[in-house]
C-alpha cells in the first residue's frame, strides 16, 4: 500500500515584527480562512510579546499559534530567554528551533538545536527544525553534506512525525527574493525523506509567497512552507494557503 503524504503544515515566522497594530492582520486572516476550504494546517508564530493577544484573535479559528525560539530549560536565571513551557502555556502548539537567523544571529550549533528541540518535546510542543546551506556552500556543491549534518545533529533520537517537523531553507534564499529551482528543492526534500520517517512533514522555507506558492507546494515531498515576510500581511499569506485549496 501506498504511503499516504502526511497533512501540509503552512507557518508563517513573523520573525522580529509586530506590535498590537498587527494583531489586525491576524483578524483578517481569521475571517479569510472562513471562506476556504483548508487542506492544510495553518499556523502563526508572533513574536513572544503578541502570542496570547493573537490568540484572543483568532478564538474559533482554524490557527495554531507557535513560538519562534526557546531556552533548553524550563526555567532559571536565563535573562530574555523563554522556555517551552511558557510558550505552552501561553497558548502554543509549537516552537521553531534552529532557525538560520539563531544560528548566524547567536551562534547556536546543530548540538544547541537539539537540546532545543528537546525542551520542545518536554513540553508537549512540536519542534519545527530548521536547516539549510548558505550560498557559499551551494556553490561548493556541499548542500546536501550540509543538510545532511544538520539532520543528524538536530534531529533528537526520539524525533518522530507527531512531535517534529523538519523546515529546509536555503539561508542564500531568506528574505532575498531569489528562489532555488523546483528540481533543487526537489533534489534536498528527497535527500530528507531518505534519512526520515515517511510521515514527517518536511517545509519548504525561503522566498515563499502566493505567485510561486503552488509550484513550490507541487514539488514531491515538500509538505508544506515555511513563510517569513509574505506572512506579515493577510492576503499575502492567504494566497499560500490556498495552494491547498
């Protein structure tokens, strides 16, 4: 018997943006996902300081609510960081660990993600985990070395579809508006599948918006995306969301 695909996930990384004027966005989305038929999971992940208003947001909407980082304990002397278990309890579902931005930005290391994704597991959170090769080494021809690496070092040995997600995205293609090409964003997502469980969800993340969504979603084994900037506004996202519809 054929392996069934598992569910899309579509999440959009608000990243460092955001204060109450947005929570608007996140109305609009509510309302315009009343009027689509969803074949896919849809999911926002706020900065920490908008998590619970959002949630109050979108009350009765189909939108899971995840947070973008976390500490590896669950609490201490850990100024400015947050742990899953407050992500928890303010109303999350998930954590994005791992995030290129975190591993350029604060020097976190595949060890570093793991433990992260650890505390995400801990708290009953799924760990969306990020990984992805720069350009220099896309140019090297080491993108699925590195891929490879990061799998194998951020991936806890207890990882499994119903507590982990794995995003790919290029770093080279983040916030730039270039797009790698549908056969090597095919070529990394099979590499993926190869070293997982058939029913991980794997994201494609990196320059995703409405006028490639649907070629993107299309390609084999992308299930689901990863979506920064065009996750911002409503009808941005809402036109990568009904790639599933």
């Amino acid at each position: 018997m054929a392996q069934k695909s598992p569910k899309p996930l579509v999440a959009g990384n608000w990243k460092m943006n955001g204060t109450t004027a947005a929570l608007k966005e996140a109305r609009l989305l509510a309302g315009m996902l009343e009027d689509v038929r969803l074949r896919c999971e849809v999911m926002i992940c706020p900065p920490a300081t908008l998590i619970t208003s959002i949630k109050s947001v979108v009350k009765g909407a189909k939108i899971k609510l995840g947070g973008q980082d976390c500490h590896w304990y669950a609490h201490g002397a850990h100024t400015g960081d947050i742990s899953s278990e407050m992500l928890k309890d303010a109303g999350c579902s998930a954590v994005i660990v791992g995030h290129s931005e975190r591993r350029a930005d604060h020097g976190e290391t595949d060890e570093t993600v793991r433990l992260k994704a650890e505390a995400a597991y801990r708290a009953d959170l799924t760990a969306i985990i990020c990984i992805g090769e720069t350009l220099e080494e896309r140019k090297a021809g080491r993108t699925l070395e590195v891929i490879a690496r990061q799998l194998k070092g951020s991936l806890p040995m207890n990882a499994v579809p119903t507590n982990t997600v794995v995003a790919y995205e290029p770093v080279w293609a983040i916030g730039t508006g270039l797009t790698p090409t549908v056969e090597q964003v095919a070529e990394v997502h099979a590499s993926i599948r190869a070293k997982t469980d058939p029913a991980l969800r794997i994201l494609y993340g990196g320059s995703v918006k409405p006028a490639n969504a649907v070629e993107l979603m299309s390609v084999a084994n992308v299930n689901g995306a990863l979506v920064g900037g065009a996750s911002l506004k409503a009808a941005d996202f809402i036109g990568i969301i009904k790639a599933y519809t």
